[in-house]
C-alpha cells in the first residue's frame, strides 16, 4: 500500500497492477534464485527430487533460466513465499500491512496513555506540506476501494506466491447476498483459492474508524 502511494498510483485501478506484478515476480525470482545458490553450497532440502519438483505449480511457470537453475542445483527451500498477517508489526513499522492498503489515514487510538488522534505516517507528512488541498485520489484506503479491487490485487499476488496470503476484502455496508455471490464467483475465475470478506459494520466495536 505504501509503495503505491509513493509512485502515486492508486491501490487496485487497472494503472496500480502491471506495477503490482512487477514487484511480484521480481520478488519471486530474486528468492527462487537465492535458494538455488543456497542449495548448491549447502544441497537442496531432504526430500527434494528435481522431476517431481519442476512438475509444481508455481514451478512450471518459473523462467526458464531459473527451472534450470533448480535442475542443476537442486532448491534449499521447499517454499519460499508467504504473506503473513503483520498489523502489530506494520503499525511497529509506521507501514501498511502486507499486501493491504492503509486501512484508515485518521483514527483515534486508546491506550494507558489516554486518547490520540494519529495519522498514517505518509498522509501525515502530505497534509503538512499541503495543508489548503484535498487528498489526492492515490492516498485511498480499505474502505475506499470496491472489493473487486481488493480481490484484484490478491489474484495476482497469488500467481506469485508458493504459499498462503493474509489479505482481506473489505466491502461496504449496503453489500448484498448477490454482491458477495457475484465477488466469490469473480475470485474463482481468476483462479484465487480463497478470499477473507469483512462487510464493514458486521461486527460491532471491530476495526471501528
């Protein structure tokens, strides 16, 4: 999320994903290939065995430099990708937490130390410096986005990644029955393996703005 707002491309639009897979699959191939050179010093993992192995999924699809790579060197990891659920991290971090966009860029937080209003560390520093305009279109949250343009992002992070993703769909309150058929029946034609829905105000006193 982060990353779009500096290259000032919109979470989710049709302009954001050619960039969104391009940070995919450079991560991909840089990790494919650093466990090759990895499993050439120290050997591939114990069950490892290249036939089988270049038959996977993820694998097929893999450059043809890298599968070669794996022929030759075996692989030291049996997978290599994950996007975990980081909010207590991200907010550590003063980040957006893995593949989700800002979930809000004003909020209220409570702690022992009483109530605060806090912004996002990036709209915080835009508002600042322009203090008189309105928040440009590219600094969009959760609630902002449809939920077409959630699953988006995380179908095409999928082709990407060997293992599981942490991402939720937020969807609005007046979202309906057929809303959220249409959504899922989306999600499976791009071939996604699942999706986390949260319908804002299903759940009273969680995630409140």
């Amino acid at each position: 999320g982060d990353a779009l707002i500096m290259m000032k491309l919109r979470y989710g639009a049709e302009e954001s994903l050619p960039t969104i897979e391009k940070i995919f699959k450079t991560l991909r191939d840089n990790a494919y290939i650093a466990s090759t050179e990895i499993a050439a010093e120290k050997g591939a993992f114990p069950k490892f065995e290249a036939e089988k192995y270049l038959q996977g999924h993820h694998i097929k699809v893999l450059p043809k430099a890298i599968k070669e790579r794996i022929e030759k060197n075996g692989i030291r990891n049996a997978v290599l990708l994950t996007i975990a659920p980081t909010g207590t991290t991200s907010l550590l971090a003063g980040t957006t937490s893995g593949i989700e966009p800002v979930y809000e860029f004003e909020f209220i937080r409570k702690s022992r130390l009483g109530i605060d209003k806090l912004y996002h560390p990036l709209y915080d520093e835009w508002r600042r410096q322009n203090p008189d305009e309105k928040r440009p279109e590219y600094f969009v949250s959760a609630n902002d986005l449809t939920p077409m343009d959630h699953a988006k992002v995380q179908a095409i992070a999928q082709d990407y990644i060997d293992s599981s993703i942490s991402k939720t769909v937020n969807a609005p309150n007046n979202h309906t029955v057929d809303d959220v058929k249409e959504l899922y029946m989306a999600a499976y034609d791009m071939g996604m393996k699942g999706i986390t829905y949260m319908r804002d105000g299903s759940r009273v006193g969680v995630l409140q703005r």
